[in-house]
C-alpha cells in the first residue's frame, strides 16, 4: 500500500491536485479538451516557525486552504471560458485604499461575509434557538444548554450538507469531488492509473476535508461544553452569566475559541488518517459516512480530469504551465509533453545521485 500527500479539491468541471511541489488545475472545456495548468508553491512556512506548530498550523491551513480554493475555483472559471463577476464599487474602492489587487479585494470580502454567515448560521441561530426553547419550557442548565446548541449546530451543518448535494450543478461537482478521491485511492492500492482502474477504487477517504468540518463540529460540542461545565464550577458564576451584558460577554468567548477548535480537529484529523487502530476508526468514521452525501460516482471523463490532474501534481514541469485558450490545442499538449518529459527525467536524474551516494 503506497502513501501520497497529495490532496485536491473538486471544482466545477474540474480538480485540483496539490502535492508539496505546486498545485495542478485540469478542467474540461465545453469542446471537449481538457485545460490544464500548473503553479509551483511560492510560499512554504519554515519548518519550526510558529505557523507550523501543532494546533496552530491548523489553523493556518484552513485560512489558506479558504483564500487557495477561492483563486482556484475563480481560475477554473476562466479556463472553461466562463466570465467572472465584474467587481463592485466599493471592491474597487478598497482596491485603491489598501493598495491591493481587485482579487486580493474579492476574496477578502468574500472571506469576511462567509465567516460572518457561518458565525450566524452556526453561532448565533443555535444560541436563538435554544433561548426560544427555555422562553417555552424554562431554563436550562448552563451546560446542558451548550450541549443542546452543539447538537442543533450539527444538525444543522448536516441539513445544510444534504441540501446542497440536491442541487443539479453542486451534485456534479460531488461527482468531480468522488473522481479526486478514487484517483488517490487507485494510486495508493498502487493501480495502473486508468479511468477503469480508479472506478473500482472507493470514494471515500480519511483526510478528506468533509471529515475536518464534521471533526470540527465535534470538537466544538467537546470543548465548549467542557469549558461551560469548567465556568459553573466558580462560585457565582451562573449568576453573572445571566445579566445581558456579562451573557454577551460569554457567548463571544465561545467565538475566540473557533479557532483553537480548528486547531485541535486537525491534530485530531491528521492522527487519525495515519493510524489503523480502533479509536482512530471510530474518529474517522462519522465523516466518511457523511461522505456519501459530499461525494458522488463519478463517470470515467470526469475521473480522466482528476488523473490528469493528480499526474501534472505527482510529475510537474521545471517551470509554471499556464493555459492559453490563444494557443492552438496540439501547441499546447505538445508543451505539456516537453515539460513532463524533463520532470521525468529531473527525477531519475535525482534517484540515480541519490544512489550513487
């Protein structure tokens, strides 16, 4: 069984791969032909700075996985032809205010406007919620009422899954999302890797970012409740929780801790990816059930995308592959063909030093 760091993110008509050398973007264009670019990483962390310290590199990760899978998702845009939403007034304004590019704007904004809709989804509903049930049948315990929010911020996240996966265009990008699992799959059960070959492979995989989200929900019931039932210990406390001012105070503690959350879930995510023992199968397995929604059976064209992909990520040229819908096709592939080529070559250049040493 062969092991590879390789993770990707399904996109419209499209994957993205990215390994430790760049990321890879193959879509399939309205012609049939598939579009492909690579980008070399530009910025890693030094090993043993603080961004790459256990559970604080989590939450870096998930910051840059958001800004990363915006540019990605807006760039597969372009390469199949579509145009992008022109940017607003007041993003051009912040444009030129903050001396930044309109893309760097765009993706700030939207950044912002999904942490404040998660918060209120995920926050401030279950928080309503539960301050409508105890109007009904009488107040709670303090801890009890943490609990009831996580259950009804689960249920809610689930709710929230399985809508989506009914919407026509978001289940066929489920479909490309279940082609990117089955193609790591193929290459890690060490398959030739063929469009036949990764149908047989399963859709589900412990790393997946599904599992982190619903880890994450988990973790947020542990650690909330268990810091509410820690607060209930200090005398008085419940007392000064019930004033308005001092409840507001509280619940925006609950907020800091989001992101000490992320960190824990992805320690916890990336321990159980590694091991075969029984909690970690038991960890793992909530979010490879919920996989089933999140991911779809792709057809062999879309698991062709994914390979290609995973292939450009694994052999990547010396330099960037940019697509150029100008550039005739054959231009094109015959390039792609060269760069390939000297990345082969650039690794049995590798192995044969590395042995002579």
């Amino acid at each position: 069984m062969k092991y590879t760091d390789i993770g990707g993110q399904a996109l419209v008509e499209g994957v993205m791969m990215r390994s430790q050398k760049g990321t890879a973007v193959v879509v399939r264009r309205s012609d049939g032909s598939l579009a492909k670019e690579f980008h070399h990483q530009r910025t890693r962390y030094k090993k043993g700075s603080f961004p790459t310290w256990p559970f604080v590199r989590g939450v870096y990760a998930f910051v840059q996985s958001l800004s990363d899978g915006m540019s990605i998702t807006t760039r597969a845009a372009e390469l199949l032809g579509e145009e992008t939403e022109e940017p607003s007034r007041f993003e051009l304004w912040l444009s030129k205010r903050f001396n930044k590019s309109v893309m760097d704007v765009v993706k700030g904004v939207a950044i912002f406007l999904a942490a404040i809709l998660a918060i209120g989804l995920f926050v401030l509903l279950p928080i309503g919620v539960v301050e409508l049930i105890e109007l009904i049948f009488g107040e709670m315990d303090l801890a009890w009422s943490t609990v009831v929010q996580g259950l009804i911020r689960l249920a809610i996240f689930l709710l929230y899954i399985y809508g989506i996966s009914r919407v026509k265009d978001i289940r066929r990008v489920f479909m490309y999302h279940g082609a990117e699992h089955k193609t790591i799959a193929c290459y890690e059960a060490e398959l030739e890797m063929t469009p036949e070959n990764a149908k047989k492979c399963t859709r589900l995989h412990p790393r997946c970012g599904t599992n982190y989200l619903f880890l994450t929900m988990a973790v947020s019931i542990v650690v909330t409740t268990a810091v509410t039932a820690l607060c209930t210990l200090i005398p008085g406390f419940e007392a000064w929780e019930k004033t308005g001012a001092n409840r507001f105070l509280f619940r925006l503690a609950r907020i800091v801790l989001i992101p000490i959350i992320a960190g824990v879930s992805y320690e916890v995510l990336k321990g159980a990816a590694k091991h075969e023992n029984l909690f970690c199968r038991i960890v793992r397995a909530p979010g490879l059930a919920l996989q089933h929604l999140t991911t779809q059976e792709p057809t062999e064209d879309m698991l062709e995308v994914a390979i290609a992909s995973f292939e450009l990520a694994l052999h990547p040229p010396k330099g960037d592959l940019e697509f150029d819908p100008k550039t005739p096709l054959m231009t094109q592939n015959t390039n792609e063909q060269t760069a390939s080529e000297d990345a082969v070559m650039d690794d049995s250049e590798k192995t044969e030093g590395e042995t002579a040493e």
